[in-house]
C-alpha cells in the first residue's frame, strides 16, 4: 500500500505540471482582461488534434512538431481576440465574455468532428507506451518528459513575465488597467498578445493530453471543468497559483484512486473545490490585495 500511495503521489506531481501549462494561458487571460476563456478546453484538443496531423500524415514528432503548433495556435488566439475580445465593452466583458468564447468553442468542436469525426484518437511515439524503472517505480517517459516540458514552458512565461519590457506592462494591466494606460501602456495591445500566448501554451498541454489520453472533439467539456477548477483554487489571474493548484488537485484524485476508490476521484476533486471556496473564496494561493502574483 505504501508503494501504491507513493507512485500515486509522484504519478499526481507529473500530472500536476501539465494541467498547471494548460490552466496557465487560462488564468492568465483572464488576470490581464478579465476574460473567462470557456474555448480554452477545446483549444487543448484542438492542438492535439495538430500533433495527430502532424505526426500521422507528416512524421513530424510530437515534441518537435511543438515549432509549428504553438506559433499556429498563437495565431489562432490573436485572430481570436481581434475578431470578438476586444469588441467587448469593458463593464461587460467577464459575463459576456463566457457566452463569445462558449460560441468559439462550439464552431471549433464542430469543425473537428467534421473533419475527423466522432471516433477517439491518440498520438502515438516510443516513448507513449514506455516506461523506466527509478527508485521502485515505474515512470512512463511521456508523464516525465511532458512534465519537464511544463516546467520549461512555465519557467519561460515566468521569465517572459519577470525579465521583460512587455511583462512589466502585463503586469501593469493585471494590477489597474486603467492606470497602467496613464503610464503609457497600450493595453489593447498587451491584451491581444498575452490572449495569444495564453492560447499558445495550449499547443503543449494539448500535445501531451493527446499522448496520454484517448481523444475526439467532444474531449473539451471535462477539460474545461479541470481547467477552471484549478483556475479558482488557485486565485485568479495568479500563474503560480494554477502551478500549486493542479499539482495538489492531481496528487489528492490519486491519492483518493488508491485509498478509496477510483470511481470518488473525480468527485472528490470538485468536492475539494467547494470546499476551499467556502473557507477562502480568493482561492488557495489567491490574494485580495493582488491580482496577480
């Protein structure tokens, strides 16, 4: 038993890091403009739908196939913000925002399942079925290699946000957009750019969803609750947040799988939700002073 908690902590960690790279562009988008991006589920499947492509019919690999679908999918949220996000009225952007971005996700879903149907799919490479053997446990590579990709990306939105021109101005609009527009920033600018990077990172989580787990265009729905689950425990709009978020929703559900039954880890995993919202609204790592950490 000791050996089924342990795996199943480790299992809940790799886990952890790619819910946190996908809930990452989630929070994000919505601490710089107050927008609750119901597409973002269905922006995961779309990108795995890209690798599938792309290594099926290309035999370009999953990781590497990552150079061209992330740069797609950053162009996809840029045509998206233009197009609907910024035509939204300030006052009414978060509520209206659930109804356009819930209209994106529909058209999107029903361009995939027409162009590949109902059917389940899911990517395949060597190292999707392998595993290796480390200090008693098996680790499949594609929960070890996509958790170390998270860290890498992550790591990346943090230098982009921390080490930059551009992130002092996102940071600028996650605290005050209106102040941060008397100083100077353009605002709709960093709105449309951060809106593409939050969609961008998709592609990755997208990538390593579709190796680990049987997929069709319908797969959003489940996505999108996990995503705004760990979104809210969390605190919105804090990137870290959505990091310690996932790791400790993911660790708990296998925890629960083993100790319990594997039929109450779904539930217990939003059971979890109403009950860090009754004890700290803000979220676990969410602050009220802050936006954004």
């Amino acid at each position: 038993m000791g050996g089924a908690v342990a795996k199943a902590v480790v299992d809940g960690v790799l886990t952890g890091g790619v819910y946190a790279l996908m809930a990452a562009g989630l929070t994000l988008i919505f601490g710089v403009m107050d927008i609750i991006n119901i597409a973002q589920g269905i922006l995961v499947v779309l990108g795995a739908y890209l690798s599938y492509v792309l290594s099926q019919d290309l035999g370009i690999g999953l990781f590497l196939g990552l150079l061209i679908t992330i740069p797609s999918l950053f162009v996809i949220g840029v045509a998206v913000e233009w197009a609907f996000m910024r035509r939204l009225q300030e006052r009414e952007r978060t509520a209206l925002s659930i109804l356009v971005t819930y209209g994106v996700a529909i058209v999107i879903e029903g361009i995939l399942e027409l162009i590949f149907g109902p059917n389940y799919v899911q990517l395949r490479a060597w190292y999707v079925n392998q595993s290796f053997h480390v200090l008693g446990f098996y680790l499949p590579y594609i929960y070890v290699f996509g958790f170390a990709l998270a860290v890498f990306l992550l790591g990346v939105l943090y230098l982009i946000l921390y080490r930059s021109r551009f992130g002092r101005s996102v940071r600028a609009s996650l605290q005050d957009r209106a102040a941060a527009r008397l100083v100077g920033v353009n605002v709709e600018r960093v709105s449309t750019i951060t809106f593409g990077i939050g969609i961008a990172v998709t592609a990755a989580g997208g990538m390593v969803f579709g190796a680990t787990n049987a997929f069709n265009a319908n797969s959003g729905y489940d996505l999108i609750s996990r995503l705004l689950t760990i979104v809210i425990l969390g605190g919105l709009g804090s990137i870290g947040g959505a990091l310690g978020a996932a790791v400790f929703m993911t660790v708990i559900e296998g925890l629960v799988a083993v100790l319990w039954s594997p039929v109450w880890a779904t539930l217990v995993f939003y059971a979890a939700l109403v009950l860090v919202l009754v004890i700290k609204p803000v979220g676990i790592f969410g602050q009220r002073a802050a936006r954004a950490q």
